[in-house]
C-alpha cells in the first residue's frame, strides 16, 4: 500500500463559511523565481535571438541542492573548459551589480 501526501487548500462549511490555507512562503518564492526564470529567459531571446551560441542554467533549492544545464555549440566563442570560469564571472558581476543598487536604496524590483 502506497501513501499519498496530500494538502488540503480550503475547508467550507455547512453554514457558509470557508477556511483557506494560504500559500506557504516556500511555494510563493518558488513561483517568483519560476516568473523571473521566464521574464529572463523571453527576455535574452529577444536581446540576443538567432546569435546565441550557448547558454548555461544554474539552479538551486531551498534546501541547497543544485542542478545546472549547459549547451555550448560549435559556433560558440567560448571554448568548452572556459565556459565554467566565464559564467561564474558573470553572476559575479550580478551579484556586485545588484549589491550596489541595494546600498543606494533602489527597490528590488528595479534591480534584475
């Protein structure tokens, strides 16, 4: 016999009323990311379109598990050991980016 987890969202009553369980930071967050995911993936195809050469995809959980996907074509500038080196430089740059906004006070909705 195998166990289902289930969660149950809302509870109505006979008389009218209903309960709803809101929605648990950790899914919140996860759906953020999942739009910004998107957002940012529309938005490199439209910037770069038919020139991408290659792209890398790091992601990681709430509890530090870590996946990540890379594709590096032939015609890419990039050879395939400097690929590691490069995109670690540009989160790098990210992140300094997105730390010099935060000191400026500037929300970050504004900052990508």
């Amino acid at each position: 016999m195998s166990a289902f987890r289930t969660r149950i969202r809302a509870v109505r009553f006979k008389s009218g009323g209903e309960i709803r369980l809101l929605p648990s930071l950790r899914e919140e967050t996860g759906r953020d990311v999942a739009a910004w995911l998107r957002r940012e993936t529309d938005s490199a195809l439209a910037c770069h379109g038919d020139s991408l050469a290659g792209a890398a995809l790091v992601v990681w959980t709430a509890d530090g598990d870590c996946g990540a996907a890379v594709r590096n074509t032939t015609a890419s500038p990039l050879a395939h050991s400097a690929v590691p080196s490069t995109c670690a430089e540009a989160i790098r740059k990210v992140f300094v980016l997105d730390l010099i906004e935060r000191s400026l006070g500037h929300d970050e909705d504004e900052v990508s």
